[in-house]
C-alpha cells in the first residue's frame, strides 16, 4: 500500500501560483518520479520466510579454516597428558566404579539417570577392560591395578573437544560474523590457556559425565537454532534426539528440555486452527512422545544387562531382588 510521499505535499502547500510554471513543473515531475515508499501490511503474527544467512564463498573458506584450527586446538587441550594423574581422582571413584559394575552386569543404585554411565561402560568394553577394577578409593593407582584409564577418559575428552565446533557451528548459524563466531568458541577452548577458569577442560580430562551433559546440551541449541531457520521434520527430530538425550543423562537437565518447548511452542505463528493443531501435535509427538519412549528405553537397556546381584538390590523391592542372580533371597526360594 503506497502512501504519498510527505515532500509533495509539503511542496504543494507553497506552490499556490502559476501552476503552469516550467520550472516548477519540472520539479514536481522530478519528485513524483522518486521511488514511493512502500508499507507492508503484512500481519507481525504471520509466519516468517526461513531465515538464512548467506555468505561468500571466500567467508566460507575462512569459517571451515578457523573452525578446523579451533578444532585441533580443543583436542590438543583436551588430550595432551591425558595420562596425568595415573590415580584416581575426584569423582571418578563413583562414575569409573559404575562402569565396572556394568561390564560385570552386577546390580547397583544411582539417582541419575543411566546413559551416561552406559556410554562409559561401552567405552571400557570396547576396549578391552573386564570391569575388575572397582575404583574404590581416590588415589588408588590406574597402573599398578592394569586399569585402560586412558580409554576411559577418552570418551569425555573427545566430547569435551567436539563441544568448541558445535559452539562455532550455532554461532554461525544464528547468522553471527566469523569474528563473534570464533570469539564465542574462544572462551570454550583457551580457557585453561588464559587463566579465566580451567574447570570445564579439567572435568573433560577425567572420567566424569559433565563432558557429556555439556555437549548434548550444546547440541540440542544446535538443532533448536537450525530448526529456527528451516522448520523442517529432520531438524525437528534431530533436536528431540538431542534433548531427550541430555534428560536422559541427568535429570536436573529438564530444565534444558523445558526451555526448547516453550520455545518451539512459542515459534507456531498459524491464523488457521487447524493448521495450528497440525503444529502442535507435530511438536508434541517429536519433543514429548518420541523423548519419553526413548528415555525409557535406556532404563529398560540399563535393567536388562544388571541382572546379577549387586550393592543396589536393598534399594529395590522384595520381589525385583529376586529376579537377581546371587541374590540371597532367590538362592533361598530355589532350595
């Protein structure tokens, strides 16, 4: 809808003679000839087009060479004298002796969800170790107990490493210059380097779940930001996978999960109802359904492979004790 332009009529207000003049006709032909300006009508509640960030070849060039040195930067940090100390340290005594009792299937209790402690158990299986190791105490010695502890922190570290390209990665996707994008990933890599605070590589070095938590989570924004730009189904799965993944690793990070709902929710912008409720239940199955079967399903893994009797059987029922192998109670009905 075009509106007339405010010169022309503050001109008009002043030419009240000789409208005929040349001279002045000229000039109110060369107004009138300016570009209009145009006002959308468009409705601000109306869906948006996919925003999408467009960058020359030679920025693009530049992302993928600071994001490769970032890249090798992080896991240089993250692995170099990963063997140091050769003991035990903080809380591996807690998460190291669960991924012992895993690869021995003997039962045990934990508040936290079990992914996390089965991605370390994976690990160790992987590579070799038997479980006989039961990290009892903090300074008990890896290598005199023949404990692949590099194996093990392995896992953390690498997605302690990953972490800094997955920060770079939604920075530029948000649309952010590769200045911003590379300071961002800075602050996640140099940390140790610069003496802001070295926790979060620390905790990436040890076999520890922090690492993990850190990495889906950032994932998770990842997949939100995508999902933001293109509202597609991959990208909307992708995030549900990621989001379910960090709940299932601790449950304090429900709150991660609750953010990406009300956020998603937030973005459905539909002036018809039933295409709003099309929105919805696409929503509510990928993020509410599909993230609960998951998350059971991890327990339902974690019950099925513990099927001996551990340090956890007191906290569980009569009749669950029995299904245990070893288990006294059971022992006692069979005879």
């Amino acid at each position: 809808v075009a509106e007339r332009p405010y010169h022309l009529d503050k001109i008009n207000k002043y030419v009240v003679a000789s409208p005929s003049d040349p001279l002045r006709q000229r000039k109110r032909e060369t107004l009138e000839q300016q570009p209009k300006p145009v006002y959308s009508t468009e409705d601000d509640d109306e869906p948006k087009e996919a925003v999408t960030a467009v960058f020359t070849p030679t920025e693009q060039k530049l992302s993928l060479a600071v994001l490769a040195v970032l890249t090798v930067v992080a896991f240089s940090s993250r692995f170099y004298k990963i063997n140091e100390p050769d003991e035990v340290v903080f809380d591996e005594v807690h998460f190291g002796k669960f991924a012992s009792y895993y690869i021995r299937r003997t039962y045990f209790f934990d508040v936290h969800p079990p992914l996390a402690k089965m991605m370390l158990a994976a690990m160790g299986y992987f590579i070799g170790y038997d479980g006989h190791f039961l990290f009892d105490n903090i300074g008990d010695n890896y290598i005199t107990n023949n404990v692949p502890y590099i194996g093990l922190r392995a896992l953390p570290a690498f997605l302690g490493a990953m972490t800094v390209p997955i920060v770079y990665m939604t920075m530029r996707e948000a649309g952010f210059p590769i200045v911003t994008c590379a300071l961002a990933a800075f602050f996640i890599t140099f940390e140790a380097l610069i003496g802001i605070d070295n926790m979060l590589v620390t905790q990436t070095r040890l076999i520890l779940l922090d690492s993990m938590l850190v990495f889906f989570m950032v994932c998770s924004i990842y997949s939100y930001v995508r999902f933001h730009k293109a509202r597609n189904k991959p990208n909307l799965y992708l995030k549900s996978v990621f989001t379910n993944t960090v709940t299932s690793l601790y449950e304090q990070s429900i709150l991660d999960t609750v953010v990406v709902l009300v956020a998603c929710y937030r973005g459905i912008h539909c002036s018809d109802h039933q295409e709003f409720l099309n929105h919805f239940w696409a929503r509510a199955f990928s993020l509410i359904l599909i993230p609960a079967i998951i998350y059971l399903f991890w327990f339902w893994v974690h019950f099925a492979v513990l099927t001996r009797s551990g340090p956890g059987d007191d906290f569980m029922s009569t009749e669950f004790q029995e299904t245990l192998h070893g288990n006294t109670m059971a022992d006692g009905l069979c005879e």
